[in-house]
C-alpha cells in the first residue's frame, strides 16, 4: 500500500512515520519473507546479490530504531527522487522485496505544483509497486500537496491528537496517536468537502507507543536549514554594517530590507 500520513505541523506526523518504520524492522516475518526471496534470487543468477539485510526498512531520514533485547537497527538511506524503473534520465535506487519505505516531507519530492513533469519512469513504479510487495509511507501536512497521481493509489491517516505521557524526570515515556483511517481518495475528496465533518468517511482509533519514539531520529534535523546561508550575519544588522550603539547600523538595515518585492524573487523554473 502507498499510506499519506497527514497532519498540521508539530502534531507527530514524523514520529508516527518513525513508529511504523521501528515496527516493521523488528518484524521477522516480513524480514524474513525479504531475506528468502533474496537468496532465491541468488540461486537464480543475481549474481550483483552480495549481501542479505537484516531488515526491509529505508527512509530519506536517519533512523535508528531500538527494540529491547535486539541491537539498534539504522535504515537504509534512500532519495525519493531515485525510486523509480530503470531508465536513460537517472540512476534509480535498487529495492528490496517487501522493502517498507518511509519518506518524510514528501511535497518536496511528490510536488503536485509540477505534476505535468512528473516522470513516467517513476509514475509507472508507484503504480506497480504491489508487484514487489512494496509499502510506501508518505508524510506531509497537506495531502493536497502530494502529486494526483500518487493520491489516487494511496490510502489515508489523519494524526488528530497526540498524546505523551511522562516519567518523573520529565522524559517522554510512552505515545499515543488519535488517528482517522480513509481507505482511498473517494473518500478522502469526500471527507475534505464536508469540512472534515462526514464521519462515514472514515474510521477512528488509537495507535500507542510504549517507548520513547523521539529517541530513535533527530527531529530537528531541518533546523540547520533556516540559519544556512546566515552565518556572518546578526539577527538585526546587515552583514555590510557593523553594529554599534547609535542603531545607525540597525536603520540602516532596516532601509535595506523593506517591504518592496526583491528582484529575482519569482524566476523562471527549470527542471
């Protein structure tokens, strides 16, 4: 299934994608189902197959993923935008059987604004990738923002509330998530044109994890992103005066940052 977890931000949509991912590394059924078929295709003549994972997890974010009596399992890294067949344009990532890929903020590689270049390379591997026994999370805040394509072969999840329960020490010690299910994009269109009100849209329940999730993935991970490009800079103070005293430096940043539209703000795209 391809499942789009939504919600609006700092509601655990990542830690909820964190969640599932921790689950279905310690999953040995399904591990095992992905390591079988990969040594049957050894016997077949894969010859490339050099190793067998220990587990079926990828993401576009670090994890690392506590189980209690088992070591800490890290996924594999993985680029959105090279899941996809084979072809001429890029060099696209080589799944696993049974391969559960988690992909965070997934707008920016599922971008509905530029779904008229959407490659069909990749659209193709959306659609098939049953045939693999594939499992696709997707998080974003808006699934309005997730390419129309992929919408129509998702599934739903809406975090409404999150709950955290602590220790005496103020540690998250277990996590609760209020979640509405929506089985496909009919009703998921429907759902979102009733204001979020026609309950027959959906199905509620909770999912609980009795750990600390926060643990297993930095996420502040995209915080360095809002001070990148900033750092001989001052808060208040242009880079070009130094500051000082008389505010001198901080009129005249403030005549340089005014509310007129800068130049180059709205370009051409290129893809």
């Amino acid at each position: 299934m391809i499942t789009i977890i939504f919600a609006p931000p700092r509601t655990g949509k990542t830690c909820f994608l964190t969640h599932i991912a921790r689950e279905t590394a310690f999953d040995r059924s399904r591990n095992h189902a992905m390591q079988s078929e990969i040594l049957l295709k050894q016997s077949n003549g894969f010859d490339c197959l050099k190793t067998v994972p220990v587990h079926c997890v990828s993401a576009n974010y670090d994890l690392r993923l506590h189980k209690f009596g088992y070591r800490p399992r890290f996924n594999r890294r993985i680029n959105p935008f090279r899941l996809g067949f084979v072809n001429s344009f890029v060099q696209t990532h080589f799944t696993l059987p049974y391969e559960c890929i988690c992909i965070t903020e997934a707008q920016k590689y599922l971008n509905s604004r530029m779904s008229m270049y959407f490659p069909e390379w990749q659209s193709r591997w959306y659609e098939q990738h049953g045939h693999n026994d594939l499992d696709i999370w997707l998080d974003t805040q808006r699934p309005l923002l997730i390419d129309v394509n992929i919408r129509e072969l998702s599934q739903f999840v809406e975090i409404v509330k999150l709950d955290k329960r602590y220790d005496g020490f103020g540690r998250v010690r277990s996590l609760k998530w209020h979640i509405r299910h929506i089985d496909n994009s009919g009703l998921f269109d429907k759902y979102m044109a009733s204001g979020k009100t026609d309950k027959s849209c959906y199905t509620e329940s909770t999912v609980t994890a009795d750990y600390n999730v926060f643990d297993c993935y930095d996420s502040q991970s995209c915080k360095p992103k809002f001070y990148a490009g900033h750092f001989d800079e001052d808060f208040d103070y242009s880079p070009a005066v130094p500051c000082s005293d008389d505010l001198s430096g901080y009129i005249k940043y403030l005549e340089e940052n005014d509310d007129e539209l800068p130049s180059g703000f709205y370009r051409k795209r290129t893809v």
